[in-house]
C-alpha cells in the first residue's frame, strides 16, 4: 500500500489515496499541520496512533446528519448533577486523558508532544474541553477540536460513572445550538457506540466534512458563550 513521508512543506496527499486507514508518516505537530489535517479529513496521531484516514465514527449533533445514529437516552447522574463547564481546565483534561488505562492499549498515543501540541492549539483557540465537575474536582471530561461545524472528539475520561457521558451530552447540545452539523469520533470504537456513533465510509465523511466546513469557525473561548 502506499504511505507517503510528510516533508516541511505544509501539504497532505489527497486522503481517498489511504488503504487500511494509514497515509502518511512524518511531518511535526504544529498548530498550522494540525488544522491543515483536520480540514482534509486526517487524523493526526503518532507511533502508537499513525495519521490516517480511514473509516470514521461520526455522530450529529441532536442528530442532526444523515444518516442519524439512535442517541442513547441521557443519563442519570448518581447523586446530583455534575456541573458543566466548557475551557476551564483543558490541560487538566488532556492530563488525565493520557493517563486513563485503555483495555487492548499498551501505553497512551497521548505523548508528553501530543499534550504540548494540543494545548497550543488551544491556546490559538480551536482546542476546547468539556468538564464535569462535582463539589469543585473535576471528574470526567473530553477534549477535541472545532473547524468550522465540525467538532473533533479526540479523547475523554472519567473518574466517576457518566462523568463523560454528562460532558459529552452537554458537548451534544451545544453543537446543536450552535448549528454544527459534524461530531467526529475519529477511529472506529466499539465503546463510541453507546454514545450514538456509527462507522461513516470514507467517502461520506469527506462529504460531511466539506459541508460542515462551510461554516464560520467558533474560535477562541467556550467558557463564557
């Protein structure tokens, strides 16, 4: 199959050329490559999480794509709701993202480089993350990337049951809102299921992503909109 090395010119080959989901192997994390990766439809990753293009798991938010996934019903928090907060604590976030164990996983894709690079992302405002907080600690969260009406999930965690669940609801919510037509789940995963994700074929999230595209990006910070 082939896989093509990124040089410093800040280019991709075209993502419909990807077999098995690999594409290409190189390149750096810069803010510009980043963005550039995510608007063609590339998942960028490391060694243990190679960029590709593959098959996605996608979701609308407030099911709002086609063909919509079956939403789970909301959860029901264990005591009190967790109170949402949206770019309080990203590296916190981020933090226990990369430590959280993953069954079938050796070690985390999420490199000490990965964090420093998601966090300048954040900080050029595309980067955001959703926090469930419960008697002031955090407890569950995600984070992600938003270009245009398409939001990026890129990982979450949970220190206590639906943690996750209640930041991804909220997360769900405010994209519809918002009028975001896309939420990506990246690679395919069984436990991405219950949230309401479903497997996109290739060419159809490229569609979908071209479409959301379209839309103004909502930079800068979420934390008070």
């Amino acid at each position: 199959m082939p896989v093509f090395r990124l040089r410093s010119k800040l280019v991709f080959p075209d993502p419909e050329l990807a077999e098995d989901g690999l594409l290409a192997i190189g390149g750096d994390l810069s803010v510009e490559r980043l963005l550039l990766a995510y608007r063609s439809g590339i998942f960028p990753g490391t060694a243990k999480a190679i960029p590709s293009s593959g098959g996605r798991h996608g979701a609308g938010p407030a099911q709002a794509r086609a063909p919509a996934p079956v939403r789970p019903d909301p959860p029901q928090p264990a005591s009190a709701p967790f109170e949402i907060r949206f770019d309080t604590a990203f590296e916190a976030v981020i933090g226990h993202c990369s430590r959280v164990p993953r069954p079938g996983q050796d070690g985390t894709w999420i490199t000490p480089e990965m964090q420093a690079a998601y966090v300048a992302l954040h900080r050029a405002g595309y980067a955001h993350s959703v926090e469930a907080w419960r008697d002031g600690e955090l407890q569950g969260g995600l984070y992600g990337v938003s270009l245009g009406g398409a939001f990026f999930g890129e990982s979450m965690f949970s220190l206590e049951p639906e943690a996750s669940r209640a930041a991804l609801a909220a997360l769900d919510a405010r994209l519809a809102a918002w009028g975001f037509s896309l939420l990506d789940g990246q690679l395919p995963h069984e436990g991405l299921v219950g949230y309401g994700f479903q497997s996109v074929p290739r060419p159809l999230f490229l569609m979908e992503l071209a479409l959301a595209l379209k839309a103004g990006d909502r930079r800068g910070d979420w934390s008070e909109r």
